[in-house]
C-alpha cells in the first residue's frame, strides 16, 4: 500500500526561531545559531561552540510536572501542545490519536546530587558510598529518578493534551528521530490511530552531553544544538474529508544500520517506497545552521521544508524542489531516510 | 503485505540465572531470585532487596564479550548474552542480514554520583573544565558512556544485522514497544526477522535508591528478602529492583518456514495506550491498561475466552495490582475467572526495560508447555484482586494464547498476545 500520510500541522523551537517561517527565513539568509557555549564554561572540551536555545542557568523548579520534565522535555511538551492546537484534533477520539517520540538522551543536573555528594565524603574527603546509604540520599530530590525517565515527558503530552493512543518513544541518535516519525506514519497506515503526533527533540547542551558526544565518537559532527518540532500526521484521506490544510506528504522512509551501506539500503528503501526515481533526491541539511539536533533533527528538516513550500518564492526558479529527503544519521551506525512531498 | 509472526528464538540472563531452560523451570517450581545485594559488597543501600544477577554471571559474561573493549555495561552485556542465545536457538549465525534488526528496550543508563563527586569543589562547586579534560576519569558504567540504543546497536554489529536499530525508552513498558514494533516490521514485510526485547540495569548506587526516593520500593524482611515483593497480596508494600534481559527472535511465518526453523509459538496481536492520568500511578479503573489490552486482542483478532494466561506487570505496589486486576476483568469479561494471571516480579524483581522482555518468553513457554508460572510470595490475595492468582507454585493447565502486560511510570502501556503456533492458519 502506497504510503500518504499528510501533515496538517507543525510547531519547532530551534536557536533560531520558535516559528517554522522564522526558523526557514534564518536559514535561507544564511544566519547560524552556532556561538560559543553558555551556561557552563566550556573550554575543557574539544567542542566549545553549540547552537544552543537556553542561554541562562535553569531556575529552580517547584512545580513537580516541570521539575521531572527538564529544559527538552518542556520543549517537547510545547511543541506538541502548539502543533495538536493547530490542527484543531478535537472531533477525534481521545483513544485515537497516537504519539511518537524521538528523544534525546536525559542527563542528571549536577545541582541535583551536588548536596548528596557532598554530605557523603568521608573525613578525607573521598565519597564514601556506606554514607551515602545512611543517610545523604535523601537530600536528592524525590522526584530526581522520574527526571531520568526519557518516557516521562511523552506522559506529561499525553495528561496535557488527553491523547491516549497508540505511541512510543525511541532514543538517543538522530536515526531515531527519523524512525518515530515513520512509526507514526506506519500507525496511520496501518489504522491503529486516526491522528499522531509525531515529534523529535534533542538533548540539552550540558558537560555530560558533551562527554557523551566525545566518548562516542561523534563530536567530529556538527555541533551540538538545542531544539525540536511536533508534526501532526493524519491519512491524507481523512485530513482532505475534515478539510484540514495539508502542508506536505510523508511518502517513504526507512532505517537501517552499518555505515555508508546503510545510507545506500535506507535511501533505497526509502524512495523505492514513494515510488520516486533516487535521482529526485534533495536532501535537506540544516545542522550547519542549527547544529546537530540528533533525534530532533528530522522533525525539524520537515518543518523546514513545509516552511519552503508555503512561501512564494521571488521566481519560479526559486521555488524548492517538490520532494524532498531527510536523511539523519546516527554516532551508533544507525542512518535514517524520509522522503517527503509537497501538497498539491 | 500482511504476513504472520512467529517466534524462533528465546534468551534469558535473569536473576535466576541464564537460559530460559534453567530460568522456566525454576519459576514453575517456585523458587525466587531476590536476595540481598551483593554487587557494592559492604555497602549497604537503603533497599536490603534487589533481583541481582549473580556476581559470577555477570564475570561470564563479561569474559565472553571480552573481545569488543572490555568496556561494557552490565545492561549490554545481559543483551549480548541472551541476544546471543536467542539466535543460537534460532539458527541464525552472523552473517549479512540487511532485512533483519534489532529493537531493545532499554534503560535510561546508569547514572553514577561518583562522576559528579569527582569533579565537585568543597563549596559544591561543578568543575566542567576538569569533567571536561578528565574524560577518561569517567566510571566504566557511567551513562554517558552507554547510550540508550548501545545494546541494540553491539548485536547489530556482532551478527550482521543491517536493517532497522532502534531502542525504545518507554521504562517498563518498553521491551513489549520493541516486540510490539518488530511485530509489525516483520508483519507489514519490512523485514524477515527481528531480535527484540530489552535488557536494563539500574544496580548501582543511584539505582538502588531510585525506587527509595519514589516511595515504591519494597518493605524488606532483612531474614528473607525474597520475600519483599508480593503481588496482588493484601501484604504488599511496593517494588524490588531487579536487572537482567529477556530477548526473542520474531520472524516472518514462511521465512522461518523456509529455512525449516523451529517455530515456538505465534505473535498474534500488539496494543499500545497512554493513560493520560498521572506520571507516578494508573487511574484505578485501569482503563489505560484496559484499552491496551484490548488493542492487542483486536490486533490479532483473538477473542477473549482464547487467553488462558495473563502474564500480568503485578509490581506489587499498592495502586498498580488492583488497577491491572479491574482492567482484566474489563477485556476478558466473563472469562477473566477461568484464565490464570501471575505476575513474576515477586521471584525477580521488577526488571524495568527487560520485564516485558523476560515475561514474552514465559509467555512463549507457557503456550508451548501448557503450563503456568506461579506468583511468588502471594499468600492472602488482596480482596481487590480477585482472580486465579497462581499461588505457590506453577501449574500444567492448557493454554491456548497468553497476553503479555507491561505498564510505565509515565503512563505507557504496552500489551502482546501469543498462541501456540497452528501451521496454516490465516494472519
């Protein structure tokens, strides 16, 4: 079966803008989001820049449902609240409107164990686990092990929104971000929803996401950046029945694993998929730009694209290509491919 | 293309130990794997309980998968082992598999306080310029040495395995999203055959206090810490932390067919929900789980009075077992009374993002077998939870299809049905 899953709604928070338009604008002038890193000094790692959207310390939480969200995970929320307020989903029922995550890895705030850590050295100063146990933990918050839970932001969407359906949530390479936008779509397709939410959001940009991108490997990449974006994916049918604006076709898209083959497989997969010549390919790159955004990367190469496609171009020479491709690929060996067509 | 899903493969690295011969037979017969922890020697966390794998396990395994680094952690090493197994059982040797993948659930990693000690001035103050140019200093098992989909990713390249590569991060719930997810990879023809499940490890020093700072962990008799977990019994006082994997392969019907595999049992249905309710507990009705449920059975067509098994999450926590119990009176209706429920996290704690992995292959012997596990430590059931809880021991008892359940703290449900394989049938 063919695959025509429409996109009728779309929301993104990136270092260079909280709208789709503003973020395609910025690309198109050739801005970048990428400076030095804030927040935390830097310079003993090889990587010191970071398109980043947080540029202040986090305040302190009270409410409990921001506090296990963390800084990504409140960006995720918003973005999913503002893309399912926009396609307007209230005549679905509850039970069929699905969620699909890609996520960026959660990382433990140092102020968060910093008192237990120091209520646990011993009188030569080394932590000393046996005080640790008998007592100091609990100086840690209680909510703390619920913030390492990278499921708990996609429960806080579904409490927020009332969405019950059909879901899950992948992590931590940017393939991953393309996989939960397909498995939406597959949910689709295969009719186990009638709607899906389908979003990306990377990590935070802290020293612990900087260690991780050193150890893996993956830090002779792009940049880190901050940011994410929630599509909402409906049947093309059913979006052209309730009279739904339609921004763009998700038409096929795969995963696959080992290196430069896997991008041959997954391209090959993907466009034999959309029934598409591989030539057609146009491959939508915007880490230069934003950083690289792992898991929340692919969401928001689609936002970019449909943000192309709605706006006039100056000349019909102008004018983007009217297939595009997402290709993500991940430090693991983990490369992902989405083709995506412009509404007509 | 719709084909139908059967499963070649099983492996299980547990607290009873490794191999779903030694772990099956163990749990028929009653026996339970928590014990008081042994992996921090004389450190003694607030939890006197915990579903430990046995120290000279975890050395095995370590020795066997010597060759990579010598750097993994423990939750890669349990996926390693029981992925290791579950292909061996299969037959599948490594080779180039581009319509194959491999789809674990997994933990979040282990978060270790010692990297935040190390770098922690005597004002409380984060050196990040040390964490930064000390990277090496970092503890072998520290999390951000281990990203989430690692596991997924050293079987991968260990067999050859080049199709789709994913981890799934939904907590407890998350080893059946990855079954669930290879079901229909295989079914919709995407692949040939998937291995798929999860594996975790949280026994570390934050880990064992995870469950402490939540209020859920297990009151422990520190005679018996065995004892700790009770599902569904009027006792039960919340969690025991276990660790382990538990890992299948799924294939397509007519590739297993073709290669004349041997064919355990049958994938016949997947159902995932949201509750929507709260982060840290289920609504009492237990409608999430309910709609999870009954998705699955819809998914494969099975009608209720075919489960003659329910593998329940019974975490033994207050809220989760009476909600499960209404949820199950809800799908199976009037045949919730004649089909056996029991939970196995009372013999092996509450194994996280390998729970559903390890229940999915009880659930496979249980078709195969036609017997039940028991639920361990159950002695006076709740009022509440009023079905066939499986006290004691297991029990031989036919069982056509077996529902497989698994809930998150977050509020993702995630259920899969099995049945016993019957050739010829339609998907």
């Amino acid at each position: 079966m063919p695959l025509r899953v429409a996109i009728t709604a779309a929301a993104v928070r990136t270092a260079l803008g909280s709208t789709p338009d503003e973020v395609w604008q910025a690309i198109q002038a050739g801005h970048s989001g990428i400076r030095p890193i804030v927040g935390f000094d830097a310079s003993g790692f090889s990587v010191t820049e970071a398109a980043q959207i947080w540029r202040e310390p986090d305040a302190p939480e009270d409410d409990p449902a921001l506090r296990i969200l963390g800084p990504h995970g409140r960006l995720l929320d918003a973005v999913c609240l503002e893309a399912h307020g926009a396609a307007r989903l209230e005549t679905l029922a509850r039970e069929r409107v699905g969620l699909f995550v890609g996520m960026g890895m959660v990382d433990s705030s140092v102020d968060d164990l910093a008192p237990a850590a120091l209520a646990s050295r011993d009188d030569a100063g080394q932590l000393s686990l046996e005080r640790f146990f008998a007592g100091p933990y609990r100086q840690i918050h209680p909510l703390w092990p619920l913030s390492m839970l990278n499921n708990v932001a996609a429960g806080q969407i579904a409490i927020d929104l009332d969405i019950r359906g059909d879901n899950a949530v992948l992590a931590a390479d940017a393939d991953a971000g393309v996989r939960a936008l397909l498995e939406g779509a597959r949910s689709l397709q295969e009719g186990h929803a009638d709607a899906v939410l389908a979003a990306g959001v990377a990590g935070r940009v802290t020293p612990a996401l900087l260690a991780r991108r050193a150890l893996s490997g993956s830090e002779a990449e792009a940049p880190p950046g901050e940011g994410g974006a929630a599509l909402v994916l409906e049947r093309e049918d059913d979006a052209r029945r309730r009279g739904a604006p339609i921004l763009g076709l998700i038409r096929g898209g795969a995963t696959a694993f080992g290196g430069e083959q896997a991008v041959t497989r997954a391209m090959q997969a993907a466009f034999e998929e959309a029934e598409r010549p591989i030539e057609a390919l146009r491959v939508q790159v915007d880490r230069d730009h934003l950083g690289d955004l792992g898991p929340g990367a692919a969401a928001v190469s689609v936002v970019t694209a449909l943000a192309g496609w709605r706006r006039v171009p100056p000349s019909p020479a102008d004018r983007p290509p009217r297939w595009t491709t997402v290709l993500a690929a991940g430090s693991a060996g983990g490369v992902g491919v989405l083709v995506i067509e412009e509404a007509v | 293309m719709s084909r139908r899903v059967v499963v070649t493969g099983l492996g299980l690295v547990t607290p009873m130990g490794r191999g779903v011969d030694t772990v099956w037979e163990r749990l028929l017969a009653g026996e339970r794997g928590v014990s008081a922890p042994q992996r921090l020697g004389k450190d003694v966390p607030p939890t006197r309980a915990v579903g430990e794998i046995p120290p000279a396990l975890l050395e095995d395994l370590r020795a066997e998968h010597a060759d990579a680094d010598g750097q993994d952690d423990p939750r890669t090493l349990f996926a390693l082992g029981a992925a290791n197994d579950a292909l061996a059982q299969a037959g599948l040797e490594p080779g180039v598999h581009p319509r194959a993948g491999v789809i674990l659930g997994a933990g979040p990693g282990a978060n270790r306080i010692e990297d935040v000690d190390r770098f922690l001035a005597t004002d409380g103050a984060f050196d990040a310029v040390a964490y930064g140019r000390h990277l090496g200093d970092l503890e072998r098992e520290s999390l951000v040495r281990h990203a989430a989909e690692q596991p997924a990713a050293r079987i991968a390249a260990a067999h050859g395995i080049a199709g789709p590569v994913h981890a799934v991060t939904t907590a407890c719930s998350a080893s059946n999203q990855a079954l669930g997810l290879a079901y229909r990879s295989i079914r919709r023809g995407e692949t040939d055959w998937m291995v798929a499940g999860g594996s975790d490890s949280q026994v570390n020093p934050l880990g064992l206090v995870f469950f402490v700072l939540l209020g859920a962990s297990a009151n422990v008799d520190e005679e018996d810490p065995a004892s700790a977990c009770r599902p569904f019994d009027r006792r039960r006082s919340g969690l025991v932390m276990g660790e382990g994997a538990g890992i299948a392969v799924l294939e397509a019907e007519e590739h297993a067919r073709a290669r004349q595999a041997t064919i355990l049992a049958e994938v016949a249905g997947y159902g995932a929900s949201l509750d929507a309710f709260r982060t840290t507990a289920p609504p009492p009705d237990g409608r999430g789980a309910a709609e999870a449920m009954q998705g699955a059975l819809a998914d494969g067509d099975v009608d209720p009075s075919e489960i003659d098994f329910v593998n329940a999450h019974g975490t033994g926590t207050k809220r989760n077992d009476p909600a499960e119990i209404r949820a199950i009176h809800t799908v199976l209706g009037e045949h919730a009374g004649e089909s056996a429920v029991s939970s196995s996290k009372g013999a092996l704690g509450h194994l996280l993002s390998a729970a559903a992995g390890v229940a999915f292959c009880c659930c496979v012997r249980a078709v195969q077998e036609d017997a039940v596990p028991p639920t361990a430590n159950l002695h006076t059931p709740d009022r509440l939870c009023d079905l066939d809880l499986v006290p004691d021991a297991g029990r031989r008892r036919e069982v056509r299809a077996a529902l497989n359940n698994s809930f998150a703290f977050g509020g993702q449900n995630a259920c899969v049905v099995v049945r016993k394989y019957v050739p010829g049938g339609e998907a």
